[in-house]
C-alpha cells in the first residue's frame, strides 16, 4: 500500500522541480516579462525593446521542456500551439520558432548570435548565456 502512495508523489515532485531558463547572449541588454517573451514566440513580436531584431529558437516539439514552456509561458497546450502556428503559415502572416534539437545546440546558438532568445532546462544553463527568465 505504502508503495502505491510514493510513485504518484516521486513523479509529483519530478514535474515540480524541473524548471525553464530563457536565455539570450550575454551582451543582450533586454529585460522582458513573461508577456514579452511570449509576444516574441508568438510571433506578434520581432524585435527586443530596443529595437534589435528578436530570433526565437524553440526545442523539438513534445519534449518535456517544450510542453512545459508552452503551458507556463505561452498558456496553450502542444496541439494549441501547432493549430496557431499551422493557420499563421497557412494565411502567409508567420512562421514558427526554429526548431533546434537540444539544450547544447541551444546553447551554442545563443552564445554566438545576440538576436538569439531561446529556452532550455535550467539545469543547462551555463556562462555561455545570460538568463531572462524562469519559469
């Protein structure tokens, strides 16, 4: 009986302890609140506030990191976010985030590029980058 009671409550606190770093490179002076940055992956924004173009790179979709940004940041479930990005790419008024395979590759190209803002595990997070945001 004890055993059925710690799986739930192991997997409980796995998804509690698990967090989103939004980063960019270290030379980017923006500060953007979760709106802002959700206007930037969204596509309703191109640019930081000081005007310098705004790269979004995104994580495959249904991995973990990328579900879990979609519902904190951008408050919309996977399908949510496909469905908007499929009638924006359909109409001609938008294309999704790139999509980049990992947290090292994210990495790199926010390190070397500072229009870049992407996302990763905050566990990733190095000096390479500078945290926006977590969530």
């Amino acid at each position: 009986m004890k055993k059925i009671l710690l799986v739930p409550l192991a997997l409980f606190s796995l998804s509690v302890a698990a967090e989103i770093a939004v980063v960019v490179h270290p030379s980017n002076a923006a500060a953007l609140n979760p709106e802002a940055i959700a206007q930037i992956y969204l596509g309703r924004s191109k640019s930081f506030p000081d005007g310098k173009a705004a790269l979004p790179l995104g994580l495959p979709e249904g991995s973990k990191t990328t579900e879990m940004f979609n519902q904190k940041v951008l408050n919309k479930s996977g399908s949510q976010i496909k469905a908007y990005w499929s009638k924006l790419v359909f109409t001609g008024k938008g294309t999704p985030p790139k999509e980049i395979s990992s947290d090292a590759e994210m990495l790199e190209l926010v390190s070397q590029n500072p229009s870049v803002i992407g996302y990763i595990d905050k566990a990733s997070v190095t000096d390479k980058v500078k945290v926006l945001a977590t969530f």
